[in-house]
C-alpha cells in the first residue's frame, strides 16, 4: 500500500459533511479525501504538461502510442503508453530514451513516478538497464515531470496497430518475438481523430465500436455544456450514434459515443469536429440552465463513473 502523509483539510473539521463531496473538487466524499486526515492522490498528475488531455488517453485508453518529449535542457525523449513488462524507461544501444506511462504500480503522484524513472533514464548510459530505485508504492524521491519537461515543446502523439516499436534496432530473440506476439494479440484497434485533441476511435469487438474524447475543460461547465447539448438533441455524433456516458481519469472528463462498428475509425473526425463547434457554443453560454437542460444535466451524471 502507498504510504500517505498527513495533510491539512482545506476546510476546518466539523464544517464539512463527512459524507459530502470534498470541497477539493476530487469527486470523493469529504471523508474519504482531505477528511481523512491523509494527503489525497494528486488529482491532476499531468497539469501543466503539454498535451494534459492526451496524456490522460495515452495512460487509460490506447494500447500501443507513442510521443515525443523534450527536456528542460533540451534532449529529445520517448514516451510509450507502455513498455515491456511494465517497464518505467530504458535506455536502446543508441541512446534513445523510452519513458513508459502505463505503470505496473503507483504513488500518490503519478507525475513523481514517471519523472523519477525519467530521471534515471537521462542519466543512464545508453544500453545499460535504468534503475530509478522505488516506483510507485511508498512513494518515488525523484522529481515531478513538470520539472523535467520543456512545456514549450510539442507533444506529437503516434498511435501504432501493434508493439513493433518495442523492438526497433534491437536484435530479437525467439522470446522477445513470441512476447510481442502475446502483447499484439490485446492490442485493440484505436485510431486518433484528425485535428482533434485527445479524441480516439477504439473497436473492443467486431459488433461495437467508440469515440472516447478526454476534455480539457473544469467538469462543472463541461457538464452544463453537455446538457444543452443533450436537451437539444444534438449530444450526438450523426444517425446510428448514441451518447453512452462519461468517465473521469486523472481529473478530466472523458465522454464516450457508442458508433456504428463498420464505419472506418478515421470518418468519425469529421463528426466529431462538428460536434466539437456546437460543444464550444455551448461552452460559452453563460445562462442558468433551464429545467429541460437540468433534467439532462442529472441523466448525464447518473451515467458518469470516476476511473481514478
């Protein structure tokens, strides 16, 4: 179990319902949160990153991706949505740096985890296993991402149909060879939408298929923005299509369209496109909901599940 310090709650004891939500905005009850007496998980890791929302898919949603990264001093890195075995970064013969953000354990402060594997890394020689000392469980001494990325740098995202990219300059064994055959077969196609941030397309099976988009917007007038959109029945991404509901991972919000499982993955950017105009009109309303959009607001929350 991680191990958690004590933390001052952001409200004096006996102000706040235990069993209210934590004035935190964690989406936990007050008791369970700040309550507690604990420092609670950091509840957005990857604030002030370059690319927030699609560093959020990367670590629940796509199987297999890639992005680039620059340090603060200006070497060029490899983030991976995972890497073999769970492994948090290594080191090719060439010097290329593979960060990987899918963990087999983690802290408090996930962004601690991956800067303190990072930080081995960068002082790795090339070739050679990373050791960056405990991740995850009681907690990583390194630093926080933040500290380590120039947040001017671009985040360019590259989604893979397999795992090849595990073994590019490597030489390969029979048993490397049949363990990217095994890690091939869970990998479930997912396509990235064109000119969209954070917006996939994912098929978990011959008869069903989604569009799973991580929204940057503060949840409270995502909400309302997506009830207007729901009262108005334009909550959709064209005929056949279905609003399912929405998760939230790591501090945003992430809803999800049940789409027909035939269409090609890339023909739904053009949908989603257009629903992203109406969502941003939406965004900018600043009228206090009618009972038609507060009725929708309500159904949109009795579908919406927290992930972490």
């Amino acid at each position: 179990m991680a191990q958690r310090t004590r933390s001052s709650a952001p409200a004096a004891a006996g102000e706040v319902n235990p069993k209210a939500p934590c004035p935190c905005g964690s989406g936990r009850r007050y008791k369970h949160c700040h309550g507690s007496g604990y420092a609670p998980p950091v509840r957005r890791p990857f604030e002030g990153l370059t690319g927030e929302a699609d560093w959020v898919a990367l670590r629940e949603l796509v199987p297999a991706a890639t992005a680039t990264l620059r340090t603060t001093d200006g070497r060029d890195a490899t983030l991976a949505s995972v890497l073999p075995g769970g492994t948090p970064a290594l080191v090719r013969a060439n010097g290329q740096i593979l960060l990987g953000l899918q963990l087999a354990t983690s802290s408090d402060d996930i962004s601690r985890d991956l800067g303190t594997a990072l930080a081995a890394a960068l002082e790795a020689p090339a070739g050679a296993p990373v050791d960056p000392g405990p991740i995850g469980a009681a907690g990583s001494a390194g630093p926080r991402l933040q500290e380590l990325l120039d947040p001017s740098a671009p985040f360019e995202v590259t989604v893979h149909e397999d795992f090849g990219f595990w073994l590019e300059g490597a030489t390969v064994d029979p048993a490397a060879q049949a363990g990217l055959a095994h890690a091939n077969e869970m990998v479930m196609p997912t396509v990235r939408l064109e000119g969209l941030e954070a917006a996939y397309w994912c098929r978990p099976g011959d008869e069903r298929a989604h569009v799973r988009w991580v929204r940057p917007e503060p949840e409270e007038p995502l909400l309302d923005a997506l009830a207007r959109l729901s009262a108005a029945e334009q909550l959709t991404l064209g005929e056949g299509t279905r609003y399912a509901g929405a998760f939230r991972a790591h501090g945003l919000v992430v809803p999800v369209w049940d789409v027909p499982a035939d269409v090609p993955g890339a023909e739904w950017a053009g949908p989603s496109a257009g629903l992203q105009s109406r969502l941003e009109a939406a965004l900018a309303v600043t009228d206090p909901l009618t009972a038609d959009q507060r009725r929708a607001r309500a159904g949109l929350l009795s579908r919406q599940v927290t992930l972490r």
